[in-house]
C-alpha cells in the first residue's frame, strides 16, 4: 500500500451552490480509506468520481496531461479546486505515480511521436511501436504494460473507454500480474463491470451520500448486463 486514505474537508468547503461543493457525496463523506492494491470509483455521470480522482491526483503531486484550454460561455472558478481542501495519508511516503484519461493521453502519444522522431530509442519504452500508428486500444495497451511496471501509484479515469472488451479483460489479468509484484496501487474510475470484476478489491459507489462500499454484485453495470444477457428480448 502506498495511499491509505483520503479526507474531504467538508467544513473548508466554499460556495455550496457550485459544482463541486454542491455534491452531497462531497459534503457528507469525511473519509475515504483504500484498498492495498485496487480500489474502484463507481457511479453515474455527473456523481463525482472523475472529480475526485483528479482532485487526488493533484493533491499527490501527479502531472495532469491537459489538452488544449477552450473558452466557454459560463466558467466555474471552482471546478477544478477539490484538491484544496483534501487531505491524504501515505504508508511510508509519497511515491511518484500518473494519471490516465482516454481523452488527454491522444495528445501524450503525439508528443512521444515528437520525441521519437530525434530520439527513436524512445520507443522502447513503449515495445518498440509508435503510439500513434497503433489502434487506440494498441497504444494505450502499450503505455499501461511499460507505464505499470514502475513502483508507484496509478489513477486512471475510464481506461474502459479506449479498450475493446477482449482488450478490458487482458487490462484486468495484467492489474492481477502487477499487484502480485506488491510495488503498485491503482485506483480506478469505471462504468466497465469485466473491470470491476476483479478480486480483492475495493468499490466504492458515488450514486449515494454519503460514498459507499458495495460488492460487485450489488453494482448497477453488473446487475444491468446480468438482466439483459439473461433476457435481451425484453429489451428489444
């Protein structure tokens, strides 16, 4: 273990009426402890749990890859400030660590393209392929085999969503070969239940207040796939 718990300073929290402090999932969890190896964020869109893992990210000194700032029509000037009032309690230290979107690691993988073009021995790193001539599901494969097999602590935010199903279950047998080797923590946002399908882990729900371990059978992904694979029809 290297993270053990986080703590949402609730009573810190400024304008209640603007997201994120106006999530009840925020104002009425004061803890949120760890498991060893895996824990899994879980919930609908808009619940939170995207939020909070980059909150934690920057709040344990992980590099966010940001793309491209656009202007909108109503800006929030506290949607990004969670990590504010958060507090975290490592085991034995902080570890360096990364985090993961499908959405920001297209605009990593060009950047490695650049490297590569005056430095090719970067690719090794990655099997010896570049990122961006590979099929999304190839690269980001690739950057999860050669990123994993360093010490440190993991996020990743949806990792489902650039993955295959065949490619979600090879993600989740190379979490199962990383955790035995005892140096890594991932925590991991997902609507995906082949990911939440792992052993010894921890799921915690956003979709209550406050947040709330449940078991794999009890999540909605397991439950909504169980029904429709037993009784598409009723669907149709």
């Amino acid at each position: 273990m290297h993270l053990k718990d986080v703590i949402l300073l609730s009573e810190l929290f400024p304008a209640g009426d603007m997201y994120p402090f106006r999530l009840e999932v925020f104002r009425r969890t004061k803890q949120l402890a760890f498991h060893p190896h895996l824990t899994f964020f879980i919930g609908e869109n808009g619940s939170g749990k995207s939020t909070l893992l980059r909150a934690i990210a920057i709040k344990c000194g992980i590099h966010l890859w940001n793309g491209p700032e656009r202007s909108s029509a109503v800006r929030n000037p506290h949607e990004t400030e969670l990590h504010r009032f958060l507090g975290v309690r490592w085991n034995d230290g902080a570890v360096p660590g990364a985090y993961f979107d499908s959405e920001t690691f297209n605009g990593y993988a060009r950047i490695v393209d650049e490297w590569a073009r005056e430095d090719p021995g970067v690719l090794e790193y990655y099997g010896g392929k570049n990122l961006v001539t590979q099929s999304h599901g190839q690269s980001t494969m690739a950057y999860f085999t050669s990123r994993f097999a360093k010490r440190g602590l993991y996020l990743l935010d949806e990792p489902e969503t650039a993955l295959s199903p065949r490619r979600q279950i090879e993600l989740l047998k190379s979490l199962k070969e990383f955790r035995a080797r005892g140096e890594t923590q991932f925590i991991i946002a997902t609507h995906s239940p082949i990911l939440l399908a792992s052993p010894d882990c921890v799921i915690y729900s956003f979709d209550r207040a406050p947040i709330q371990e449940v078991l794999y059978e009890q999540t909605d992904y397991y439950r909504v796939y169980r029904d429709f694979m037993n009784d598409r029809q009723k669907y149709l």
